[in-house]
C-alpha cells in the first residue's frame, strides 16, 4: 500500500500530510501565509513522526501547484521537486481548482456542471469547469471580467472565493481559511499514481496560469 505525501502552500493556508489508500496518516496546517516558507520543513519533519514514516517510505509526493500565491508555489515546487529528484520517487502535480471541486462535491446538490472562479486580482479570475463529481470538462485558464458572461451558463453553481463576483448564480463561498480535503485528494492522487501520471521532474513548473504581476519602481530623487 502506497504512502503519499502531501504538499499545499498555493493559499493562505499551508497544509502538509501523509495518507495512504485507507487513511490520513498525519496532518499538519498553518493559516499564516508569510510564515509558510520558514515552517515547511518542520512541518514536513512533524507529519513523518506523527506517521512512524521515514522519509524514504513516501512513495509519492503529491503537490498543490497552483494556481494561487506565486511564493508559495515556488516553495512548494522546490521542496516537492528536491525530495523526488533525491529519492527518485515520483512527484504528481494536481490543480488547485479541481481540489477545490473535489472537496465539495458532496454539497452539490444539482446535475449541473460547476464553475471554479477564483480571484486573481481585481478584474481578472481563474477559471475551471467541472461535472458535479469533480472532473474537468473545460481546463484551468486566466479570464478578464468582461468575459465572465460568456463563460457561465445559469444553471451552473459557482465556487469562489470572491464574494463580490458579478454574477447572479448560486454561489459557495471558500472559507479564507480553505485547505483541499485530504480523503478526495488522497482519492484522485491513488487513481493518478496507478496511471503513472507523473510529473516530469526536469521540467514541471507551478500553473501559475499569468504573467507575474510587477510595479517599475519610482525614480529616486
């Protein structure tokens, strides 16, 4: 039975932990984002002992690679991709949207597709659409709000973590505090890792899905 190791530091809260195919082994979350990238080694240490694990039991490392905080996800990718290349276990990068889909499809209680609207910055979103069970039919991808109409349907539920969004559907609103729920992930990472579907380590990067946004500094005088 595979041992999994998860990483999540694309949002304001961190989560680290390990499952297998039965059971959440051990967990870890921290909700301050500025501290996640001192703390995410200890907190990587602290999981493997509440698990009894050595790090060289994890068969598979399983990463939330954005879209989501740009240092995050470089921390996260780093740590993910450094633990993988040295113990030559796979890496499986999963889209944050669909976690995000994943985790409520229980409380879905229509036939429709549902729509994954995150905030980006103001003006612009990210952008997923899901069956109510939580599988893709249209891709992550970057929008403007001018074309937000044009991408949903009425019918179709939104999570977000924008309460304001410009639209009139049936909203859920993510909680800020918002970390994937381990049993769906742990699920779809178990489905994943029997397809191979690994992440190749020399290449891989976050689904940072823009261009970093970057100020030109003032002149000084």
């Amino acid at each position: 039975m595979p041992d999994f190791l998860f990483i999540d530091t694309a949002a304001q809260t961190a989560a680290i932990a390990i499952a297998t195919e039965e059971n959440i082994l051990a967990e870890e979350l921290l909700s301050n984002q500025k501290e996640q990238t001192a703390a995410i080694n200890i907190m990587i240490e602290n999981v493997l002992k509440k698990a009894d694990k050595p790090l060289n039991d994890i068969d598979c490392f399983c990463l939330c690679a954005g879209p989501g905080s740009y240092t995050g996800l470089r921390v996260g990718m780093s740590i993910a991709k450094g633990m993988a290349f040295a113990l030559q276990k796979p890496l499986i990068c999963f889209n944050r949207l669909q976690l995000i889909a994943l985790s409520y499809k229980n409380a879905i209680s229509t036939t429709a597709d549902v729509a994954v609207i995150l905030l980006a910055r103001k003006g612009e979103y990210f952008r997923a659409l899901y069956t109510p069970d939580g599988m893709e039919k249209e891709p992550a991808g970057h929008i403007l709000e001018e074309e937000l109409q044009q991408k949903i349907s009425p019918e179709q539920t939104i999570i977000t973590d924008y309460p304001e969004l410009p639209v009139n559907n049936e909203k859920i609103i993510l909680p800020a505090a918002f970390s994937p729920d381990l049993k769906a992930w742990s699920a779809l990472a178990q489905q994943l890792f029997r397809e191979k579907q690994f992440a190749d380590l020399a290449y891989v990067e976050p689904f940072y899905l823009k261009a970093a946004f970057t100020t030109t500094p003032k002149p000084k005088i």
